[in-house]
C-alpha cells in the first residue's frame, strides 16, 4: 500500500546482478537460464508447428537470450512500455510487446533439473538413459528455462532484508517466514504485477516481483492493478489512505459505543478511481471493516487517554519530546510513524493513517 523508492533497493539489485553472474561463468545462474533457452528453440524447432509459427516462437525466444541480462534488470517503464506496446520498433524489445504467439500451445520438450540444469533421464524400463519428455505450454516452457524458481527465492530472501514483514496490496496479512529441518518455510507468496503466463519473458525480472500474501495473489490473479511497489519520488510513494467519516468519528469520541466505518480512499483526488480499484480487487474495506474496527476503537480510546494524562503531566512535568513520541507509538500504540516502514507489520498503514486523522489540533508527536 506504500511504494518504495527505486534507490531503496539499489544494493539488492546489485547483489541479485552478482548472484546472476556472467556468461563467462558456465555454472553462474545467467548461463544457465541462457542454456535453457537454446533449449526451448531446440524444443520448438523439433515441434510439430507450422514453418511460421516455427519462426515466431524461435524469435520470441532468441530476442529473449540476446537481452537476457537486460531483461532480468528491465525497469518497471520499460516493462510497461512492452506491455502497452508504446515502444519503438527499432528498440531491441519490440518484438516482445505484439509476437502474435499462442503462449498456451502445448509443446513436446525435454525435461530439465531446475537446480542442475542437466536433462532428467528416465532410469529404468524401454528408454532408460534417454531423456524424459512431456507436453507443456510454451509459456511453462519459458519460464522454466528463466529459471523463475531460483530467481524467485532470491527475491524473497531479498524482500526478507528489506524487512518486508506484511503484505504489499492489503497491509492486513503477515509474510512469515522461519527455518525447519534446514528448510526456509514461507507465506509469503512472491507475486507478478505482468502475469508470467501472459508474459513468460518477464517472469524473472527483478522489479516484476511483489511479495504478497495468499489472499491477495489469489484476488488479483492474472489481472493488472494500479498499485506498483516502486517510486520515482515522494509524490507517487503513497496512493491511498485509511480515515472514518468526520462526523462519525465525531460522534464516537463523544460516545465510545456508537459505530463507525473505515473508509480506503486516493490520497489525492486524482488517486480515487485508482482506490476504487485497488478496493474491487482486494476487498479492502470490506477486511479492515469486518476485522479490525475494535483496533482501530481501542486505538483511538488509547490516545485520548494518553494525551489527557500526558496533557495534566505537562503542567507540573517537563517531558522530553522522544520520549513522548515512543510512548505515544511504539510502547502505547504498537506501531511506528515512520512511513518508510509501513510494510514492518500487519495494520501499519490503517494506524498511521487513523493516527493522523484523530485530533488534528493536538501537537504532532
């Protein structure tokens, strides 16, 4: 629900290039992502498609291979550009963005371990020693040989270091993750904002994976939303807000026991339709409505507690500002104010937000 600035993750990206390695090295993960596509146009050439499907598919794959590295780094702009065909034809991508090719064909191909990359043999019977086949789409295909669940894992040990602890599009669940039996066990489920069986070629790029939690990827599924986790700027880093109706929260602060709504709007009133959306697809009032209003009431009887004593304490106590500032959040709220850590833990968002909203005239702590 917050964006995060693209320099924020300048030295994961540059420590996922160094885990990609080189063609140079035949063990680095490039080189094999590049062996697996000479074999889908191996795959495709072998197949029984026409002579000009031949064709479309071997060149879908090789402008793959040859802006491989480029491809794995692609900007979130470029990517949208291919995607929106607003690209131009002399740009080495242009192919990409209208191929004219039927990504859920099935195909015959050879069967390779993702961890190895040496083709699976079948070990007994008839064809023991050749190589196993199967039939799979070709977008399967392509992602396979892209390696997607290598990159993936690096991606969520990535998300893991930047302490992404709650999911991107609700805010609402936890991504947890812990060892067992020297196995690293996840919820959190890395998410394509292009869908990978649409566009198999950005199945491993980097800033193509969101992480996300099984709710919510199940909800958007293979459709576009108008929330990407990166920003240019500060104008862009946050969309949408949480608040209760003015003259609702009005009331419940003069009666604790009449009800109120949590509003998910546009921060800004060209980001509303951009909210209604984002609500469509991920339910997001109807979750917070329906789970987490007694936070939210427990929330705001607390601070109007706390600043009526902090209010009496003041006239015969000078308080240090820092330390009002962690009673106020991090000891009496559970939660920090620092919007860059929005995605530390679940309800982050919905508390800063509401904690804004209350008793605008008190002093900003």
């Amino acid at each position: 629900m917050y964006r995060l600035k693209y320099a924020a993750v300048a030295n994961f990206k540059l420590n996922y290039q160094n885990k990609l390695g080189s063609a140079k090295d035949k063990d680095s993960l490039f080189t094999r992502i590049s062996n697996g596509l000479n074999q889908a146009f191996l795959n495709v050439k072998k197949s029984n498609l026409t002579k000009t499907e031949k064709t479309l598919y071997q060149q879908y794959i090789m402008v793959i291979k040859n802006n491989l590295f480029d491809i794995l780094n692609i900007s979130f702009d470029k990517m949208k550009g291919v995607v929106d065909k607003n690209i131009l034809q002399n740009d080495s991508l242009y192919f990409l963005s209208n191929p004219g090719i039927d990504f859920s064909k099935k195909l015959f191909c050879r069967i390779f371990d993702p961890e190895t990359g040496a083709p699976v043999q079948y070990k007994s019977g008839k064809k023991k020693g050749l190589c196993k086949k199967e039939k799979r789409k070709f977008h399967e295909m392509i992602v396979d040989a892209m390696m997607y669940d290598q990159v993936r894992d690096v991606m969520r040990r990535c998300f893991q270091e930047m302490n992404i602890n709650a999911c991107v599009y609700c805010n609402a669940q936890y991504l947890l993750t812990y060892s067992h039996v020297k196995k690293t066990m996840s919820s959190m489920q890395i998410d394509h904002y292009f869908d990978k069986s649409d566009w198999p070629c950005f199945s491993s790029s980097f800033f193509n994976f969101l992480p996300s939690c099984g709710y919510c990827n199940q909800k958007k599924s293979n459709r576009f939303v108008d929330f990407y986790l990166y920003a240019e700027n500060d104008e862009e880093s946050n969309p949408f807000k949480f608040e209760i109706p003015d003259s609702e929260l009005a009331t419940f602060l003069v009666d604790y026991s009449t009800k109120f709504s949590i509003k998910f709007k546009g921060a800004l009133y060209n980001l509303d339709q951009a909210a209604k959306s984002h609500n469509s697809t991920f339910h997001i009032e109807d979750l917070y409505n329906d789970n987490f209003l007694e936070v939210v009431k427990n929330f705001i009887k607390r601070k109007m507690f706390l600043h009526g004593v902090v209010n009496s304490c003041s006239n015969s106590f000078e308080i240090d500002d820092s330390i009002l500032k962690m009673s106020y959040n991090e000891i009496y709220f559970d939660f920090v104010d620092d919007v860059d850590k929005i995605h530390s833990a679940p309800l982050t968002k919905l508390k800063q937000d509401i904690n804004s909203q209350i008793n605008p005239n008190l002093p900003k702590i």
